[in-house]
C-alpha cells in the first residue's frame, strides 16, 4: 500500500488552493467513486464537480456536509481510511509530498520555478 497524501492547505468554494491537494483529492475522489472526471480530462483546479463530489462524499460517510475539506479535517480523514488513496509522490528537488500534479518527480512549486 501506498502513503497516503495528506493535504497542505483546505479544498472549498472560497480558498485558495494547492494544486496538488486538488489534483490528488480529485485521483481520490475518483478511486473511490464519487468523482466524475469530466470530457476534458482532470485538471489541478477546483470545480463544480469536485465540490459536489466531496459534499457527495460527506453525506454518504455521514460527515458535516460543507464541501470543504480542511488539512488534518474529518473528511479528508475518512477519504484516507476508505479503501483506495491518492498516490503520493515524493519531490526529487525539495522532498515535499505532492499529488503529481505536472510530473511525478517534482511537485508544482519545484516546476514553477523551472526545474524540470
């Protein structure tokens, strides 16, 4: 089994979000079932149909029902006692765990500053 990612900061409607928390809650989201992935293909963003998912989610697991998910929260807890999690990845740059979001060797902050 792999170790679970854990996220860095919340997931919802009103934050301001890290990419690699939204793309590997999306990849868990999916696992599990309760993600759609759209026609386009995922992507590191929130959207409509990851907050509906996770307040899907909530409400199936019997959780506060907010479409947020906090780092250390019980949604994101109950995501990681279910079956099937994220991938985490480890940066070959800085060593920071991340979702994969542009390479699964370095995370999205590591690859805005160029290293590739």
């Amino acid at each position: 089994m792999n170790n679970p990612y854990r996220l860095k900061q919340p997931i919802g409607e009103s934050y301001n979000t890290n990419p690699d928390d939204v793309w590997a809650t999306k990849q868990s989201l999916k696992l599990n079932g309760y993600y759609a992935e759209p026609k386009h293909g995922m992507n590191p963003y929130p959207d409509k149909q990851l907050l509906k998912s996770i307040k899907q989610f909530q409400r199936v697991n019997k959780l506060s029902v907010d479409g947020v998910m906090k780092p250390g929260g019980e949604t994101e807890q109950s995501l990681l006692d279910q079956d099937e999690v994220a991938m985490t990845y480890w940066c070959t740059i800085c060593g920071a765990p991340h979702g994969g979001v542009y390479s699964a060797l370095i995370c999205y902050q590591c690859w805005g500053q160029g290293y590739r």
